[in-house]
C-alpha cells in the first residue's frame, strides 16, 4: 500500500497526497491527481478538483486513463477557494498532460 505522495506546485509548496485505493475517492471533497509510475515516483497525468458528491473528476479520470495513468491520488480539501487555489498551483508546476 502506498503511504503519502507529495507532489509540489509552481509555488514549491508542498501537498500531501493519499493512495485511494478504492472509488471512495468519488465522494471526496479535493485536489484528484491521476498518475502513472515514474521510476522510483510518480508521473502527473492529470489534475482535478472536485466538491465531494459531484464528482466532476470522473470524466476527467477517464481522459488520463487514455494518457497511461493508474493510480487516483487525493489531497483532500472541503474549502473550494483553497481547493481550485491548489489545482492551479499543482497544474502549473508539474505540467500534466490533460
């Protein structure tokens, strides 16, 4: 089982993220990375906000599947402001690929 990730945005912050395991990521209120292995890590194919039950990420988790992504990564976040805030950030610095 993967622990933590981190993955860092164009402003070098650091966020945290957890391994789902499993669709419970569907429901989560965050930041949604999609990745494929990179060597030792891990390579960004996409990133997604999501607001919990609306699952806007699910489309866009289809899309990366097609980019060689496997893995769902969350870093949860409930606050929107701050969750499209660490999106942008994220997106701007590991320059995904959709």
């Amino acid at each position: 089982m993967i622990g933590v990730v981190n993955f860092c945005g164009s402003s070098g912050r650091s966020y945290g993220f957890q391994s789902a395991c499993s669709d419970a990521w569907l429901e989560e209120s965050g930041v949604i990375l999609f990745a494929a292995p990179d060597g030792p890590g891990w390579r960004a194919i996409c990133v997604a906000e999501q607001g919990g039950a609306d699952r806007s990420a699910v489309s866009r988790w289809k899309q990366a599947r097609r980019f060689g992504a496997t893995s769902v990564f969350v870093h949860r976040q409930p606050n929107g402001p701050q969750r499209q805030a660490g999106a942008r950030d994220l997106s701007t610095g590991l320059d995904p690929v959709c």
